[in-house]
C-alpha cells in the first residue's frame, strides 16, 4: 500500500545519493581538512567523486585515488586553474556538476571553500557544519559557536562546507577510485594569479598543531610573551603562537579552527565555550575564579 510505496520512494532516493568533493591541494598534494571533507561525504551514503583541478595535479589525483571510499577522481588541468582562483574554479564545478548531477556538493570550510558555486546554481549554501543529521539535514554554530543551528535543506542541490576539526580524517589508502579526464571550462579571463608570498616559518600549521601555546591579556607586554616562545621551544610545541584573544575554537584574529591534542593557556582567563575541541588542557593563570579552571585537566 502507500506504506510500502513510500519505503520504495526513500530507498531510491538513498540509492542516488551522490557526492563532488572540491579537492584543496597545492599540486603536490591534499591539504589536511580535505580528508575531513571526505568523511563527511560519505556519512551522506551514495557514491563520492572528488574533483582535482589544477595545472599539474597527477600526483595529487593519485593521493585521492588511494583514499578509502572515493568511487571517482575527476581531473580537470589548466593553466588558467593557477592559484585556485574562483572566477576560474566556478564555471568548471558548474559544469562538472550540470555533467554528473550531483545531489551534494562539498569542501573544506576554509578560504579555498568560499566559491560562489551557490550562487550560481540559486541554492543556499550551508557553511561551516559541525555534524550531519541526514543527507538534508546539517548541524552548524551560529552566535560566534555559542549555539547550535540544525538546518534542513530543500534545494535539489546542497551545497556546503566542513569544519575540519569536526570529522576525523578519512583513511589514506585502501581506497582504489577510477580517474576520469573532464574538460576544462573556457578561460574567464577576468584575473590572473601572479604568486603567493608565503611567512616563513618553523612552526607548523596553526590548525594541524598538536600542542598550542597561548598567551592572553594576563602577560601584558611582549617581553613576557617571549617566555612563552621559550616554552614552546622547550616542549618543542606546533604552538608558538602567541595570540591575545581566543573565541571558541577560532583563535583571536587569525580566525584558524583548531584542536590540539595539548592546550596551554596563559594569563587566559578562559571563557568555556572556546575550549570546544582541546583534549588536554593545562592553564597558568593567577586568579583562582578564571573561568577555564572548570575545565583544565
């Protein structure tokens, strides 16, 4: 009757679930929060693509190939896909995704996910989520991560972005995807990508350090700081940096999401929700009411 009819609706539409991975790489290889992408696709059932565009990006369509639970490396190279530029990358997805027709469109909730693709195809993006609920439903903050938003998307087309620390990196290998050629889209010719002028540095990246050092109003001045570059150097901590404020799990001013395996606050007064996210958390702090001393381990 109209019972089985609808369990035949619901089956079929989980059977045609499709995902289009965005690839973040630098031509020689993934960027770490693509893989927590990756996850997340699959968590929405249906198969799981990844497009790599790039100008010589084999070595990267390799990597994807390899990782477990991608059914199909799409591979699209160009000059004009340089950089990773939107104007450039827009059209392309727009054309790969009117090719396939996908139900789901995703990438890292990073400055590389922040396309207009949405736009383009009239749907509402979904950005930044945390947890998926089903393939339609999605968990995400609002009020600068003090709440939690549960949004349900009735767009054909979903289109959103992860938040990296949220899903566990997916495995690396075990995988055994099939590489497809897509062609490039036309050139849009409205910018060029001249170079990237990168800050040397030998810490690691601040949103895959396991140890986080951070200092706060409490240290009052620079020199005081540079006690913490000491303790960095002597635990040998990804951190050393120094940050003056934190909110959530987005540091200060650099608006990086991070989870260390290890969090030192000093001079942090500490308000909890920011915390969300640290596995071990060690504070130095002179007021005994500071608020981060409910949580620290």
């Amino acid at each position: 009757g109209m019972r089985a009819v609808m369990f035949t609706l619901i089956l079929v539409s989980q059977r045609f679930q499709s995902t289009l991975v965005v690839a973040e790489h630098n031509n020689d290889k993934l960027t770490p929060i693509m893989l927590s992408a990756i996850t997340a696709a699959k968590k929405l059932g249906g198969d799981v693509s990844c497009l790599v565009a790039g100008t010589d990006c084999a070595t990267v369509a390799q990597e994807v190939s390899k990782v477990l639970g991608v059914k199909t490396v799409l591979i699209a190279q160009n000059d004009a896909y340089k950089g990773s530029l939107t104007e450039e990358l827009t059209p392309l997805i727009l054309a790969t995704q009117k090719q396939f027709n996908f139900t789901h469109i995703c990438a890292g909730a990073s400055a590389f996910g922040k396309v207009r693709v949405s736009a383009k195809l009239d749907v509402a993006p979904i950005s930044d989520i945390i947890e998926i609920k089903s393939p339609d439903t999605f968990v995400r903050t609002i009020y600068a991560r003090n709440a939690l938003s549960t949004v349900k998307c009735n767009d054909n087309v979903k289109v959103f972005t992860v938040r990296g620390t949220s899903f566990e990196p997916t495995e690396v290998d075990g995988g055994s995807a099939t590489s497809e050629e897509v062609a490039a889209s036309a050139s849009a010719v409205m910018s060029e990508w001249l170079e990237a002028t990168l800050t040397k540095s030998d810490c690691p990246e601040l949103t895959s350090a396991k140890v986080v050092v951070s200092g706060g109003r409490g240290l009052k001045n620079g020199e005081n700081f540079k006690l913490l570059y000491d303790l960095a150097d002597k635990i040998n901590a990804a951190g050393k940096w120094l940050l003056w404020m934190l909110d959530m799990m987005q540091v200060g001013q650099t608006g990086k999401i991070v989870a260390p395996e290890l969090y030192i606050a000093v001079g942090i007064s500490g308000a909890i929700q920011h915390l969300s996210g640290m596995k071990t958390i060690v504070a130095i702090n002179k007021d005994p009411e500071a608020p981060i001393f409910q949580v620290v381990d």
